[in-house]
C-alpha cells in the first residue's frame, strides 16, 4: 500500500463520491493505464498498451457531461469553454490506496470526451524501469540542463520522477517542481521539495520561473518546453547555478536540438545554439515497448546523448546531422542510439525481435547488431 500523503488524504476523505470514480476504479482494478471516453462508444481502457472496452454500453452525449463536469472546477471549465480542452488532476481512494489521474477533457467533433492516465502510486528506480546507467549520471550535476524527449505516453514523467527521486534518496538539496497538473508526489527522504502545480499554486509557467529564482531551488523540474518563453526561463535558470529537467516533444534525441530551435526566431538560432552547447548536459529520447517478460507489462528503449566536447562542437558548428554518429561512437562516455537499447532489451529478452524491428529507426542497424557486426565504427552505415 502506498504511504498516504496528508493533503491528498484530507481531498479524498472530504472528496463526494462521483459517478465517473466507477469507472477510474476499473481503470484501477484492470491495471490499465489509461481511460478513454467518447461519446457513442463504451468506456475504454488501455492494458499492457492496447485499447479494450469496459463491460457496458456506450456513453451518450448527456450521460458525458454528467460524468466529466462535476470533477470540474469552475477555471477548469472556463478553460474548456475557451479552449476547447482542460488538463487537470483527478484524485481518488480504492481500496484504501491513493490514486491520481492526469486528467484532458476535450472536444471533438463538438461531442465532449475524455482521456485520464493513471499515475503509479510509487515510483520506480532507474533498475525497475530498465533504464541504461547512464542515467544515474545525470542526476549528479549542480548546474545545467537535462531534456526528456519523446512522444506523448512514452513515460518522460516517468523517468523524470525516478531521477529526481534519486536525487531525494542520495543529496540533501531543495527540490522545486512546476507541473500541469501534478502527477507523482513526493515523499520527502534527504532533499525538500515543494510542488507547484500551474492554475492552483502559481498563475502559469512563466510567473513560476520567475519566482522560483527567489526561492533557492537546486534543483528546478519544469513541465514540458512548449514555447520560446519556457525554454528561455529555463535556460536562464540552467545558466544561473540551476539543474533544470525537463520535457519536450522530439522523436530522437538529435532531432530534440532542431525542435528547441524552431521555438525561435531564426535570427537567434546562433546564439541559442552557443548557449545550449555550454548548458546542456545530456538529452534521453525514449518510446514505450510490449515486453514478453512476465509482469513487466512495458519497457522503454533509449537513445542518450551526453554532452561532452565532440556534441558541443557539432551544435556550435551546426553539425546537427553528425550527432546520431557522435552518440553511435560514445558509448564509453555513456551514450547509446536506439539501435544499442533495443539490441540490449533483445538480450535481456524483454522485448521479441519483431517488436524491436517495429520501433528500429534503422533496421539494418539492428541487424547488424544482432549478428555481432559493431555498428559503432563511424562508416560502418
């Protein structure tokens, strides 16, 4: 049972039961990941990575707004009837465990729908969530950057969670979180932390940043990198004495310096490149997996770049194209593509060959791979 957090427990026992908690129970009872309504199809539930529907009929239009809008706040539905959607977190008790949901309503097709993903309870450390140990590495700078890059529901949060919790177990510093909305909370070990969730705690982002340089944080999680003003915030952040993580929406982790850039105005590209190459410290791109191991529903596979001269020069230099080589070749210094992760969840026999050729960037990399041939000599592809 996970330990209770005091605030969380005073919500759920002063928390009136809504009709919608039948249906996240499920999601909880199914241990699915997610929970998807939509009008005129029953409530469906994501397990182990596919979509299956709950036992009962489909949802009508106004059975929809009896289920979403009472868990509503009134900004929450302010922000749907402006935006056309509301992110927010939904907390619940089942069978005495507390459970948080990271919660978008939405429109589409002017029907209203839903989708919630369900947050674990605990979180899990860089060996449960088979991550490479480079990882480790990262938590131990005292300044700069780190970047999670990676679709929607490919476990950034995740990992992000588990590395800041490394840091709670092993450093005594001040943690300070930005979230929209609040997805793992924290139980304090060696570091303080305080998380502020955006629209309860702070106004928005930028007003969060610009407080937190006043309230001595070591470390700053800042959600994802959506606009020029984040990223520049956290930059600023990073070049004042600051460990920044966060999140950006890239395929690969060489790709994630074209993403940053393109928040930008061509004309500071040069200069942003300047000061990415002396801020950053390392870029993890990762996708979610089906595994074949037994009680390990999914598994990640991750490509590392870490920051050392060669990287900073290609940046410097615009050289974007020769950074999948620089990763392919530092492996000493703790990087990997895609090509070596899913080789080694081959190996660990987490995932099957046809999964890994499915997710491969490069098929004939792995290939290559799988027969011994070191694809790591620059050429050699």
């Amino acid at each position: 049972m996970s330990t209770p957090d005091p605030v969380l427990s005073t919500f759920v026992r002063d928390h009136v039961p809504l009709e919608i908690d039948k249906l996240f129970r499920a999601c909880v009872k199914q241990a699915a990941s997610d929970l998807h309504l939509k009008v005129g199809r029953p409530p469906m539930v994501r397990v182990k990575g596919t979509l299956r529907p709950l036992n009962r009929g489909p949802i009508d239009a106004e059975e929809m707004v009896n289920l979403i809008f009472p868990m509503m706040n009134e900004r929450h539905r302010a922000q749907f009837m402006e935006n056309g959607g509301s992110d927010f977190a939904h907390r619940m008790e089942v069978d005495g465990e507390y459970w948080r949901f990271r919660v978008n309503v939405l429109q589409a097709m002017g029907q209203v729908g839903m989708v919630a993903r369900r947050v674990s309870n605990s979180i899990p450390d860089f060996k449960g969530l088979f991550l490479p140990e480079s990882m480790e590495g990262l938590c131990k700078y005292d300044q700069g950057m780190v970047l999670l890059a990676g679709p929607t529901g490919s476990g950034k949060t995740t990992t992000i969670a588990s590395m800041l919790n490394w840091i709670n177990q092993n450093y005594r510093k001040h943690i300070l979180t930005l979230e929209d909305p609040v997805e793992f909370v924290y139980t304090e070990d060696k570091c303080l932390i305080n998380q502020r969730e955006v629209g309860i705690d702070v106004k928005d982002f930028g007003h969060g940043m610009r407080q937190a340089v006043r309230e001595d944080p070591d470390i700053i999680l800042l959600g994802e990198m959506r606009d020029e003003e984040t990223f520049s915030t956290a930059l600023q952040a990073a070049e004042t004495g600051h460990l920044v993580f966060g999140t950006i929406h890239a395929s690969t982790a060489a790709s994630c310096i074209g993403r940053i850039l393109d928040l930008f105005p061509e004309e500071q590209h040069a200069s942003l490149r300047s000061a990415i190459a002396m801020n950053m410290k390392g870029v993890v791109a990762q996708k979610l997996l089906p595994s074949i191991r037994p009680g390990v529903p999914r598994v990640p596979t991750c490509e590392v770049m870490i920051f050392n001269p060669t990287i900073r020069k290609l940046i410097l230099e615009a050289e974007d194209s020769k950074l999948s080589d620089a990763i392919r070749i530092g492996i000493e210094e703790g990087m990997q593509d895609f090509t070596m992760s899913l080789k080694s969840l081959i190996d660990q026999e987490l995932i099957d060959r046809e999964t890994a050729f499915s997710a491969a960037p490069n098929i004939e990399a792995l290939k290559m791979a799988l027969k011994g041939i070191d694809v790591r000599q620059p050429g050699i592809l």
